[in-house]
C-alpha cells in the first residue's frame, strides 16, 4: 500500500472495518469467547476500539452507542437472541488467553 495515498488508504482501511462489522453480524453463530480464544479480541473489543477512537476525536459516542453499531442491535439483545453459555474448555482457553482484555 506504500503507492497509496493517505486519503485513499484511509477509505479502504474504512471499507475493511464496515465489511468486518457486516461479517461479524452475519455470523452469530461465532461467539466472542471463540473470537478471544482464537483471534484475542471479540465483538466488545472492536465497539471498544470504535469508542476509544471517537473519544480521541472529542466526538460523542458512548458504550452502548458503539456497541449497537457493532452488534447491530442493542447489545443485551444480541445476548438474549444468540449467546450461549460458554464451556468449560472455553473458559478454560480463555483464562489462558486474556492478558490485556
């Protein structure tokens, strides 16, 4: 991408992040425990991120806010309709892999 100017980087680095996000919401069979285990960061982190960046900008998104745009419902309802009770392997991966979450 060195041949890329900034602006252009910039839109396709945007374009990145929406088709991650649309992914993310296609596929709630994939929990974010699964996500944490296997790639160190869920659905909660990505919202997460979204909000440290707005804040850095002085723009007002809360929590539940970059929550819902990531989810694409509110957050306790994408729980209610597809999270599951995580298992013991899980929990167990997950303790060994959460440093810095």
């Amino acid at each position: 991408m060195k041949d890329i100017d900034a602006k252009t980087q910039m839109e396709l680095e945007a374009a990145a992040f929406r088709r991650l996000v649309e992914h993310l919401r296609e596929r709630t069979d994939v929990q974010n425990i699964d996500l944490m285990n296997l790639a160190g960061f869920c659905r909660n982190c990505l919202s997460n991120w979204l909000k440290e960046a707005a804040d850095e900008r002085g723009l007002a998104l809360s929590k539940e806010e970059s929550r819902t745009h990531v989810y694409g419902m509110p957050y306790e309802e994408w729980k209610e309709r597809h999270q599951r009770e995580a298992s013991s392997a899980q929990i167990t991966d997950f303790e060994k892999t959460k440093p810095g979450h």
